[in-house]
C-alpha cells in the first residue's frame, strides 16, 4: 500500500502482503517531520529530493526503498521545488517502487541516524525573522517560511508577514529608507520591493508585505498603501484634501457630511460628475491632472485622497523603461535588440543568470546572448499577470481605453516596422521584403484589427419562461478568462505572436508567452513597445527558453487558464494532455499540416505556377499552410513541372537582407539537416527527384528549392510534412474529381487545401469535400485579419483571427434576474 501519510495505524499498514511504502519530501534521515520542504530551504540545503521508505512505527525511520535528489535554485520556494521536482518525479518513482516491490527487486536499506534530523511544524510565534545575519539566511529563512506561517519582522510598531524573497545581485536599486526592527543599516521601499540587507552587505527583496488586520500589499507601495502608520499628510495636502472634500460635498448635495467612506457613485454621482471632478481639481489643487478612469478606481474618498496625494508627489509617474540592449549596424540602421525576460514591466536576467546563443542563418554566427528562463521565471511571470488581471487598472479598464491602447501599441509597431523586419530576418532567416510586408506588416493588422473589438463584445438576452407570477430576465455577458499562456513557433515569430495575443488582450485578458527558442528577438522587443504604448505592467509578460522547461510549466500551471499553441502535432497533444491533467484549461491548437493543392487542367497555368510555387517556396516553405502535396491532372503534368523548374531557376538565393533576394536560408541548422534527409529518404523510395534536394554550398543554412514528381500515395514524403522548400508532386488520372479528392483526403492533417479551375462548379464540388479548416480557390496564401484560421482533425482546434478568435479567449456568463 503506497501512501503520503504518517497518521496510519500500524495493522493497516503491515496488512498488505507486501507491506506499506510512504513517500516523504526531502533526502533521509535529514529532514524528518512535517514541513520537510519548508527546512530544506530554511537550513539552506543544496539538494532537496525525496524518499519512498517502507512504513515502520516510528516517524520517517523506515527502511528506504529509493531515492531521487535535486539541485536546489538560488530563489526556489516550496512551491517551485514541488511543481518542478518534488511532484512529477515523485508521481514517477512511486510507480517505479511498486513495480520493484512486484518483482521481487525493491531493497530495504537502513537508514543511518548519522546526520539525522526532525524539524516539527513551524508555529508563528517561532517565524520571526532575525535580520542580525548574512542575506543569504534571511532569504532561506523567508522563503522557507513563505505562505505558511510566514516570516515575519516588526515595522513602525506592528508585525509584517514578508513574502515572495529572492536575492539581489549587484547594486541595490535606489528607494525610500524604512527603518525595521532589527537590520544592520536601513531597509529600501523600492519600485521592486521591500530591499532588506544582510549583515555581510548583500540585499534580498521582498515581493509582498501582509499586515495584522490581514491586508496584504505589494512591498513597493508601503509608502502609498495607507497601511503604514508613518505616511502622514503635509499641511499642503491637508488643505487640498479639505478643498476636495468641499468638492465633493458639492457634487454630492444629498450627503449630510462627507466621511472617509463615502463612496462616489453609490452616493448618486454620474459620468458627468466624474468630468466635473477631474476639471475641479485640475483647477483648485496645484494643477494635478487626474484621468476620468482613476474616479473610478478609487470611489470611496479615503481611496481618492490617497491616489490623489501620490499623484501630487509624483510617486505615481510611470518608471522610465530600463532596457539593456544588443546593437548592432545593420541594413543601414541601428537595430537595438532587448535580450532578457520581460516580466512585471522589466527586463531582468533569468533567476538562475542562464543564457542561450540566438544564431543568425545566413551565416551561422552568434546575434547575442537571451536570457534562458527557468521554471521560477514562469512562475514569477504568472503571478505577475495574475496580479495584473485581478488587482490591475487592466482589469478594471474602460474597454474602449483597452482598445486605445492597442491602437497606440500598432502604431508604434508600424514605427518601428523597418527595424523589428529587420530582426526578424536576422533571427529567423525571413526575406527583408517579406518579413516587412508579412511577418510585420500583418502584425501590425492584426492588433489594429482586434482593438477595434474591444468595446464590441457583447453578450444576448434570451427569453426564457416564465416562473409565474414573477417575471425573470435573462442575459449573457463575454467575461476574460484570466491569465492566457501562448507558446509560438519560429516561423512567423511575430506574426504569429500577433494572431494570439492580439485577440487575448482585446479580450482583457493577461498573458505569458514563451516566443520558440531559437528566434525569441522580435517578441522582447514587442514588449519594449508594449510598455511604451502604456500597455499597464504585468499584463505582457515574455520568457524565452525551452519548450520543455518553459513551456511544459505553462501547460502545468494552476493559475494559467487557457493556452494557446501553434507547432507540432506531437508536442500540441502533450500540451493538452498536460492541460487536462492540471486544470483542465481551455486549450486552442494549431499544428502540423499536409495542405493538398489539386490543379486541374483547366486551370489558368501561369496563375496555377505562380501561386503553386508560393504554395510552397513562400517563406521557404517554413508555412504552417504550404501545399504539402501538389495533385496535378495528367494531362498537364509535364508542362507544369517543366515550368517550375524553370522558374526555380530564376530564382536568387542569399542574404535576406538584399532586397532582391528570392529565397533566404532555413530558420536553423537542425532544420537544414532534417530536410536533407527527407529529401533522401524521398529518393530512396523511389520518388524523381527533379530538382534541389541539397544544401547550398556556401555558409548559413541554405537549402536548395527541390521538386519530386512520381511521388506515390504510400511513401514518407506523401504522407509527412517537410515544412521546407520540397515540391511534392502526384498526377491524377484526367477527369478523375472524386478519386483525388478521396486521396487529398487521406491524411491525418487538415489545416489547408487548395484548388486550381476556372469551372466554379468544380470549385465549389472540391471545396465542399475538402477536409480542410481553408480553402484556397485559385489563389493561395491569402489570409486576412477578419477571415478564421485553424485546422481539422490532427491540425488541431480553435481558431486565430476574426472574430472567432476572440471566443478561444472569453467565458459566456448566463445570469438570471427574477423581478
């Protein structure tokens, strides 16, 4: 019998034939009791892990069966050890154990009492925090101690709980002096946090301060909170605030006094009374310009006098942005290129100081070094939006306010529309022209396109029975999900950023999004833009790194309530697996395709070898939608073919910075090499190789166009995506409508398809039977903004673009008034 609990009596324990195993969180003999995690951290452990011993009567003594151990992050908290390790493996070596104990081999090995330690449930009275001591300890200390009972000091004469420490590296960053009980020199109310500091110099910093009557703050407002007994008005603000007061009184005649709890709106005031107030102040107290949305964020006038008189410090005024740029002169510019994460409204360094190399293909050389995000940066970046969506102006916001500052985010886009196409083509080998047009250009659509919904979603009301005699009314109102997730890939990294999160937040929600490993550039400076825009901190949140850590935690997370993916079909169905297995959150997929183009022969044929080479060489076939398979009627077959190999070789390959450069390199090296073989592998079965199917000899990752006719219903090239520059190319029997539909249709995938004729019945016929999210009726490649794009059966669900984009990123409410 596997359990968790030490509160078993023995006879049920030693019932089982083969006994009782239990699992307990930290290395025996250390660590014994109840709050094992909460030590390892207090006592500064290197290693945490946890044991599966065999049951005995005393407490955590048992015989241990195995072990598992791991590193211990410099800001771990319980709750990353658990989620990242503790957990998952845990889940793993429990099934591990019983399958030893099934056959025969699991061991029973004593545990020595050298080194042994029981540690019992911390008490609150027990928590205070000792600041007389180096950073490092008072940082175990609070963080070992996190959510329960929770560290805590004493300030201005009452206890304060102190929660969510990490450790500062270099410098401390300036802020207001708080004396704390205790410390070795002054603590620092920064736009971070709470700066306390060790006895040896180093800093920590402390997220969020909890109070006795149980109110919690973030440690940055101290100051501004209303909490600290030690913030006290000057005889200047008390006259304004008496002048305010007056204001007040005279709006709202009806109330007898106006006390610190009168609330604005529920006293009877209206818009026009909200613009009366702003321009009253603006006129009578030192020319503070409030904005309508602040009277409404703080309706009582305690709450009002607070955020005016921070207004009138100035402790309000938006923290200048502090980038730390990779620069580079190129395509006769400077192109200035963030590189760190960018959670809460700053670009930090992951937690942990890693870094990945982001790799130019044209020429294989190392653009900078970006910030490798580790699973408590994901963390940190969803409570950020977390918080941002519960307690934010975001999620108060006037939706029309939202939609402005989209508009305001597109134009600075299109401002900066040269530079951002310019990294775009050095991080993911996209062609200048294309990636200005399309990559950008269609970015920049889309979120203006979705900030005109933004004051446009809109519920129904439905008639319904009536439970006589009384009479009900009922409604539907489209309410935001919360906190969204997007994972993107490295094909489209900004357009394809744009597609999701424009229609995310036109919905009001907030989001953490992973841009693909290897082309994270044009999504950290989306966020430098974004801030810039005024988009609220928080709300936007970027951590590059690896699908399999970052990603994978996205898809885990308690608190992420929908995640939206394009990429491969293996990894989309491990993602929603993942999602299911957590919360059950909303998930929308867009995956791996085999997009079939039938060309009939009454087709237009210089439009048909146009748009069939686009179909397939656009973007160097790096296109969720490329034409994975070309039907070509019989009796146009070698024409065709022979025309596009004759395009092909009009065709210049190079820099994708030269504007007259047709086809550019592959996004990466492991791509480049993967497309080499399959293209081998499409010789080997026995497939024409007509054209290409090398790598160009010359530096970068460049890979010739290639066509393959007498490409055969079974083979691996007919069935599975290349998703490069590979023309994969089937005749079809002359006339035979039916059968090439019954073989474009035999296929998992169903993104796309497309049909070339000028017989619009035909047209129709086949596209009403193709199995397709899209289809293309002579043209190919053509998607806008308003029109949905997605996939059927293993392309995935859900929907980008138009307004159905909107649905994957809201919740319908119905609710029912009886009157």
């Amino acid at each position: 019998m596997p359990f968790c609990s030490q509160f078993i009596p023995m006879n049920v324990i030693d019932h089982p034939t083969h006994g009782s195993i239990i699992y307990h969180p930290s290395i025996l003999p250390r660590h014994r009791g109840a709050s094992a995690i909460n030590w390892t951290l207090i006592e500064g452990d290197k290693k945490a892990g946890f044991s599966i011993f065999w049951a005995d009567d005393g407490l955590d003594t048992g015989p241990i069966l195995l072990q598992r151990e791991c590193p211990v992050e410099p800001n771990d908290t319980v709750d990353t050890l658990y989620n990242r390790f503790l957990y998952p493996e845990g889940i793993k070596a429990m099934v591990e154990a019983v399958n030893l104990i099934a056959d025969g081999k699991a061991p029973r090995i004593a545990q020595p009492e050298e080194g042994a330690s029981y540690e019992g449930i911390q008490k609150k009275s027990n928590a205070k925090l000792n600041l007389a001591q180096p950073a490092e300890a008072i940082h175990n200390w609070i963080r070992g101690h996190d959510k329960v009972p929770g560290a805590w000091t004493t300030i201005d004469g009452q206890a304060v709980t102190l929660y969510g420490s990490s450790l500062l590296g270099g410098t401390a960053p300036k802020g207001q002096p708080l004396e704390v009980e205790g410390a070795a020199q002054p603590s620092l109310v920064t736009s971070g946090g709470l700066v306390l500091f060790g006895t040896d110099g180093k800093a920590v910093q402390v997220k969020n301060l909890q109070f006795e009557d149980g109110k919690m703050i973030p440690a940055s407002k101290y100051f501004s909170s209303g909490e600290s007994s030690s913030v006290e008005l000057t005889d200047e603000e008390k006259k304004m605030a008496e002048e305010i007061r007056a204001i007040w009184k005279a709006i709202l005649s009806n109330v007898p006094a106006i006390e610190d709890t009168t609330d604005f709106f529920k006293s009877g005031a209206a818009s026009m009374d909200v613009v009366r107030l702003v321009e009253e102040i603006k006129q009578k107290c030192g020319g503070v310009e409030l904005q309508n949305e602040d009277v409404y964020m703080a309706t009582t006038y305690q709450d009002f006098i607070q955020l005016f008189v921070r207004r009138f410090r100035g402790e309000d005024d938006e923290e200048e942005l502090l980038v730390d740029y990779v620069t580079k002169e190129v395509n006769n510019m400077t192109v200035k290129m963030p590189y760190q994460c960018f959670i809460n409204g700053q670009f930090e360094d992951a937690e942990n100081g890693k870094t990945c190399d982001t790799i130019n293909p044209t020429d294989g050389s190392v653009i900078c070094k970006v910030a490798y995000a580790s699973v408590a940066d994901v963390d940190r970046a969803v409570a950020a939006a977390k918080d941002a969506f519960e307690i934010g102006p975001w999620g108060k916001m006037n939706p029309r306010d939202r939609g402005r500052l989209l508009y305001n985010l597109a134009d600075l886009m299109e401002e900066h529309q040269e530079e951002l196409a310019t990294i775009e083509a050095m991080d993911s080998g996209a062609v200048y022209t294309l990636a200005l047009k399309t990559h950008v250009g269609m970015s920049i659509q889309t979120f203006r396109y979705f900030a005109g919904w933004c004051d446009k979603i809109q519920g129904t009301t439905i008639p319904i029975n009536q439970a006589r005699p009384n009479r009900n009314l009922t409604f539907t109102k489209k309410e935001p999900l919360g906190v969204c997730a997007i994972v993107i890939p490295w094909n489209y990294p900004l357009m394809m950023l744009a597609w999701k999160s424009a229609a995310c937040l036109a919905a009001g929600n907030t989001l953490v999004l992973k841009p693909a490993q290897v082309t994270p550039l044009t999504a950290l400076k989306f966020a430098e833009l974004a801030a810039k825009a005024g988009i609220p901190k928080g709300v936007i949140n970027i951590v590059p790194g690896s699908g399999g850590l970052v990603g994978q935690r996205m898809s885990e997370h308690p608190d992420i309530r929908k995640l939206g993916f394009t990429g491969s079909t293996p990894i989309g169905k491990q993602i929603m697996k993942s999602c299911a297995v957590s919360n059950l959150k909303k998930v929308s997929l867009e995956l791996g395709g085999k997009s079939p183009l039938i060309i009939f022969s009454d087709c237009d044929m210089d439009k048909a070898v146009r748009m069939g080479m686009s179909s397939v060489y656009f973007n160097k076939g790096e296109n969720c939608i490329a034409a994975g398979r070309l039907f070509v009627e019989e009796s146009i077959h070698d024409e065709y073919i022979s025309r596009v190999v004759e395009e092909i070789k009009k065709m210049k390959i190079g820099d994708p910075l030269d504007r007259s450069t047709d086809h550019g390199p592959q996004n990466h090296k492991a791509h480049l090499d993967k497309l080499v073989e399959y293209c081998d592998i499409g010789v080997k079965e026995g497939a024409t190789l007509v054209y290409g199917g090398r790598q160009v000899p010359r530096p970068g990752f460049f890979m010739e166009p290639t066509v393959f006719t007498d490409v055969e219903d079974h083979m691996f090239i007919a069935k599975e995506e290349s998703f490069g520059p590979v023309m994969v190319v089937s005749k079809f029997k002359n006339g035979d409508i039916d059968g090439v539909l019954s073989r474009a249709n035999d296929t998992e995938f169903g993104l796309a398809s497309g049909v070339f004729t000028r017989d619009i019945n035909k047209a129709l016929y086949v596209s009403e039977r193709l199995e397709a999210g899209t289809v293309f009726i002579n043209t190919y490649n053509k998607t806008d903004v308003a029109s949905p794009f997605g996939g059927f059966k293993q392309s995935g669900f859900g929907k980008d673009l138009g307004e159905e984009a909107l649905h994957e990123y809201l919740r319908t409410k119905a609710v029912t008034v009886e009157y």
